[in-house]
C-alpha cells in the first residue's frame, strides 16, 4: 500500500466516523427532546420514553432538526403549551449541545 493509498484509507475511515458520530448526536439529541417535550405534556415514565422514541423514529431519515421543530411545535400547540419558536429554537440548541457533549463523553 502506497502512501497516498493510506492517507486515502485514513481519510475515509475518519469520514465514516464523523458520520456515525454525527447520526449517534442527532439521535440523542431527538430522544432529549422528545423528553423534554414529554415532561411539558405532561407524559411521564413509560408514557414519555414512548413519545421520544417516535420522536426518534419520526426523524431518522430526514435532514436537520427542522422536522423534530415542526413536530414539537404541533403537539405542543395541540395541548395548549405556549411557547414561541425562539423559545424553542433555543431550547432545541441547548438540547443538541448536552447531546453532543453526551455522546462524546461515551
């Protein structure tokens, strides 16, 4: 194997981590909000774990956090919780960070 092909392996290998790094964030991240929306719901225990794993489920599949925002903002607007989508956004930004800072931490 020539230098240029390891340098080529190592860049590839490095890609697929990143990937794989990046989905296991983006699925934390679902499943936090999916809690977080629960507990504003009024969901608890098993009842919640439920609404952030279709939450998840919901998501895998499509691009960026967009459709967990529109999700979110339906059911929540559905059973009168009144929050802005500034409130939201920043709530949802909050929740990406301690995903991602979990996810690391593994």
């Amino acid at each position: 194997m020539t230098l240029f092909d390891e340098r080529e392996q190592a860049f590839e290998n490095q890609f697929s981590h990143d990937q794989d790094l990046m989905f296991r964030v983006r699925v934390r991240r679902d499943r936090l909000a999916g809690l977080w929306a629960a507990g504003l719901l009024g969901k608890r225990g098993a009842e919640a774990e439920s609404y952030a794993r279709d939450l998840v489920e919901a998501d895998v599949g499509t691009a960026g956090p967009h459709d967990v925002m529109e999700r979110l903002s339906r059911d929540l607007h559905e059973r009168g919780v009144g929050l802005t989508e500034r409130q939201m956004a920043k709530e949802l930004s909050r929740i990406s960070a301690e995903a991602r800072r979990q996810v690391m931490a593994e």
